[in-house]
C-alpha cells in the first residue's frame, strides 16, 4: 500500500511539471542546468514528454484496476504469451533480445499503426474523444488477452490522448517502450 501511495505522490509532482512545460509551450534553457546546450529540441521535448507522460499515467491505470477489482471482485489476469516466453527463457542473451522486442520494437511498430496509421485514419472521420475510445479499443482487442483488455484499453486511451494533443508520434513511444519495458523487468524479476 505504501508503495501505491509513493508512486501516487511521484506522479503527481512530475504530472504538475509536465503541465507547465507542455501546456505553456515552455522552451527549458539548458544553460540554467549546467549544459553548454541552448534550448532541448523538438525530439528531446517530446521524449521528456513521454517520460512524463509516463508517469502521469501509471495513476491513471492504477485507478482503473482498482475500480475493474472493485466492480468485478477480481483481478484482471493477463493470459499474454509473452509472460510465458519470459519465464521459460533462461539464456540470458535471449533475455535480452525478448526484452529489446517486448520493450523497445514492439512498442514503436504499435505505435506507429495505432496511434499514427489507425487513429489518424480514424480522426479524419470522428471526434478526438471518440477516436481516441475507438482506437483504444481496437488495440486493447488486438493483444487477445481479455484478462488485460481494461488496462490495455486505458493504456491506448493515454497512448491516443498523448499523441492527439502534441500532434507527434514519439512521446506516446516513449511512454509505450517505458511501459512495456517496465512490465517486462516486473514480471521477468518476480517469475525468477
């Protein structure tokens, strides 16, 4: 419990620096932290996006697998494959190629169908808040692990709110490649 309430805490302090830096269009002077840098570009602004984005999500997430518990009287039990692959591996440079997979790969190619093929596709022809249900819908569905599908659904509602709102593509890989690249080290930690 009182790690629920750190991980809380933490989100909230870096949610309210990403509000100022993403909502006031503020450009960070690098010189102001020691670095001979001028300003963070577009790509560094969107990877600290994502990062924060990130941590602004897990709250997000959290809340909506305590109340799935909650109205359900059970956990949400996730039947990916992917977990079994993790366990049964015990090579660790095989390890190390499923985690680049699973953490870095993946993530960026599903990116790029959902958020920036699907959802573009989608939004020509929709509203922004039902574009972004109807993508996360379609990507939580995509996994086939009906025991995640409400997480999933969430996760896709954060990965199409970010990208919706800073019209690129890599904050919401950053936050997807952290994601899975967190489960990864999670369940590749507590299977062995």
């Amino acid at each position: 419990l009182m790690f629920v309430y750190y991980i809380l805490f933490n989100s909230l302090i870096v949610y309210f620096i990403y509000r100022v830096i993403w909502y006031k269009n503020i450009d960070v002077d690098l010189r102001t932290l020691g670095l001979p840098l001028k300003k963070i570009g577009k790509v560094f602004r969107d990877f600290f996006i994502g990062v924060f984005s990130y941590t602004a999500a897990l709250p997000v997430i959290f809340a909506g697998l305590m109340a799935y518990q909650r109205i359900f009287n059970e956990t949400p039990r996730s039947a990916n494959p992917a977990l079994h692959l993790i366990k049964a591996i015990q090579e660790p440079s095989k390890l190390v190629f499923l985690f680049l997979v699973i953490g870095i790969v993946g993530p960026i190619f599903e990116e790029i169908l959902f958020r920036g093929v699907l959802y573009g596709a989608i939004r020509k022809y929709m509203s922004a808040g039902w574009a972004i249900i109807t993508s996360s819908f379609i990507f939580a569905l995509v996994h086939y692990d009906l025991g995640s599908i409400f997480p999933l659904f969430l996760l896709g509602c954060i990965l199409a709110l970010i990208y919706e709102r800073t019209s690129s593509i890599i904050p919401s890989m950053v936050t997807h490649c952290i994601w899975n690249s967190m489960t990864f080290i999670v369940f590749s930690s507590l299977m062995n």
